[in-house]
C-alpha cells in the first residue's frame, strides 16, 4: 500500500470516528451548497465575479496617489490563534560562503510556521469544511475522504494557488466600527444585540455615515474594531515580554466582528472578500455562540466568499480612506490552505 493511500485510509477512518462521536451537519447538501454558481470544476471562488470593467472602476478610487501597506510584521512573539507558531531562524551568520577571491557570502532564513495561518492570512478554499454524513464536505462539494488528490500534501483542487491564479484587483470599502460605535468594540458574549457584534443594520448605517456607494457586485469589506490596536505594529517591540503576553492573552481571548446577520447581507451585495484588523474577522463568540465561526462556514465553503485576517487598517482610518482601490493575490503555494501576505491599498 502506497503512503498516498495508507494516508487517504487514515483520513477516512479519522472522519468515520468522528462523525459517529459528534454526529453530521447535512445543510451543506439539503440546502445544494454545490455545484457553485461557476460549475462543478470551479476551484476559485467569487473571486470569479471580477470583471474587466470592475477593475477600472475601482483604479478610479485612486485620487491622491497614496498608498497603505495593511499586512502586519511576521514574528515569533505576535499573538497567534490557538498552537500556531511562527520560528525563522538565520543558519549560519553567513549562511554560505566564501565563494571566489572576493570573498562573497551569503545569508538564508529557515522558517517553521502554519505559513498558511499566521500572522495577516488569508482562509482558501481548502481551509474551513464541515462534517456531513457523505464525508467532509469543502467548497463546490468537494469530499475530502473521495479524494486521493486532497492529502497530507496538499489539498489538490482545494489549494490556495487556484485563488493565487486570479487575484484580487477590487473596489475596497473600510467600515470604521470605532467611529461608528464611539470607541473600540468590546469583546462580545454572544447573542443577538451584543456591541461587541457587528449586525446587517450596522453594516448599513457606517455605509450611510461615511457617504460611499451602498455594497456592491465585486467588492472587499473591511472592518475596523479597533481590538487589533493590542497588537500593533507601531509600538509592539516597545512591550516588554509580560506585556506582549497579556495583550495576546486578551488579544485571543475573543474578539469583536461581523456577525451572521452582516455576513449574509454581504453575500447577498456579491462581495468576493472579507477583512479586518482580528484574527477571524468574524465576532467570537456570535449570535449563536454554541456554533462558532458561522460566518468561515457561510461565507467560504458555501459561497466562495474569501477572507484575510490581522490587517492593519491603522493608515486607512487616519484618512478616512473609505473607499480605494485594493490590490493582492495569495502566494502560489501548491495545495496550501492559505496564505501570508501583505496587501495593498491605493487611495
């Protein structure tokens, strides 16, 4: 028995288990989550959406000739969700070398992380599924356990480079929740009505507040909470270690966010991507805390719709920048579940 086929075994019988332990969720095939709008073979997502004509729309945005750099620094003290880590180490100091009668050297990082979930990340295709009694359904209906493309390797027709291949050149819109709601979102409860919770009609009152165009086809959403500002790359490094660890503490604690109610009402506007300055975007815990993380689930494997975590929004919300034109792509990683990155906004 081939590795490729001991490990695809291994899989389904680790899913077997587990669906008996907690029992399925058959939504995603009662309610037809797949095929996608793009057909059976799309790998992409909305992403799909952007047109030739929406992409000139938004180089319009760009009045003053601006730019925002919104990743965060890459370190192995910034707060990370759950066990991920981030090491790099530099072998050597030099690296390699002497080479020739000048004497060159050189210098390489080695670098151990979930390089795909860390830091300012952005959630593929192959990063959020859910447990149905066919198997573990991913976006377009993809079945982990039918696949012997999707392994330890790599997630074959779920990988990250197929959303890499596209690219996201999009109207960016900043919903600045701290001005809208008079100071940084605490972290929320759960439930209905929590302040911590960013709802549909809040979504829609900051739209009206900050005088842009109602969402529309084709755009990325991003949302200022303030609660990333624990975590900020201004004055990190002036913490000492106790400090960073209490700010992380709270940092991973929880966090404020869009709720259900907004993350539905921004599928149904047809946006390809969501942001913000946390690391889920999302409220946690929700309107429904006994089912977290509803709006990965709803958004990403349902629909396509793509999200980036841990941005810094600081220089966007100096400018009242609420409209500018965004640029990024996911790194080609062959089968990953995400990826790092630092993007782009011009204003």
């Amino acid at each position: 028995m081939t590795l490729t086929k001991i490990l695809t075994f291994a899989a389904a019988a680790a899913f077997a288990f587990q669906a008996d332990a907690q029992g399925v969720n058959d939504k995603p095939l009662t309610e037809n989550w797949a095929p996608s709008e793009w057909g059976a073979d799309d790998t992409a997502g909305s992403v799909n959406r952007t047109t030739p004509e929406m992409v000139m729309k938004a180089v319009g945005l760009v009045k003053q000739g601006k730019v925002a750099t919104l990743g965060k620094i890459y370190a192995g003290d910034a707060p990370n969700f759950g066990s991920r880590v981030w090491r790099m180490t530099i072998p050597g100091l030099p690296t390699g070398g002497p080479y020739g009668d000048h004497q060159l050297v050189y210098n390489d990082e080695y670098l151990a992380a979930e390089i795909g979930q860390i830091g300012t990340q952005f959630d593929g295709p192959g990063h959020i599924g859910v447990i149905t009694s066919k198997g573990t359904f991913f976006y377009n209906g993809r079945i982990l356990e039918d696949d012997p493309s999707i392994n330890a390797y790599g997630m074959g027709p779920l990988g990250v480079e197929h959303v890499a291949d596209k690219g996201f050149v999009c109207r960016g819109v900043l919903l600045d929740a701290v001005a809208y709601k008079g100071g940084q979102l605490p972290i929320p409860k759960g439930g209905v009505g929590d302040p911590g919770i960013v709802s549909d009609a809040d979504v829609k009152a900051m739209i009206e507040a900050q005088g842009v165009a109602p969402l529309g086809e084709g755009d990325c959403v991003f949302l200022y909470t303030g609660h990333g500002d624990l975590w900020h790359p201004t004055n990190w490094d002036t913490f000492d270690a106790a400090e960073k660890a209490r700010r992380a503490e709270e940092f991973k604690s929880g966090e404020p966010g869009f709720g259900l109610s907004a993350c539905e009402y921004m599928a149904e506007r047809k946006i390809i991507l969501t942001g913000a300055d946390t690391w889920a975007t999302e409220a946690v815990p929700g309107e429904n805390p006994g089912d977290p993380f509803e709006c990965h689930l709803n958004l990403q494997t349902k629909r396509g719709v793509w999200n980036i975590e841990n941005l810094d929004l600081s220089q966007l919300v100096a400018d009242k920048a609420y409209e500018f034109l965004f640029v990024w792509s996911p790194l080609k990683m062959k089968g990953a579940t995400g990826s790092p990155g630092n993007p782009i906004a011009l204003y």
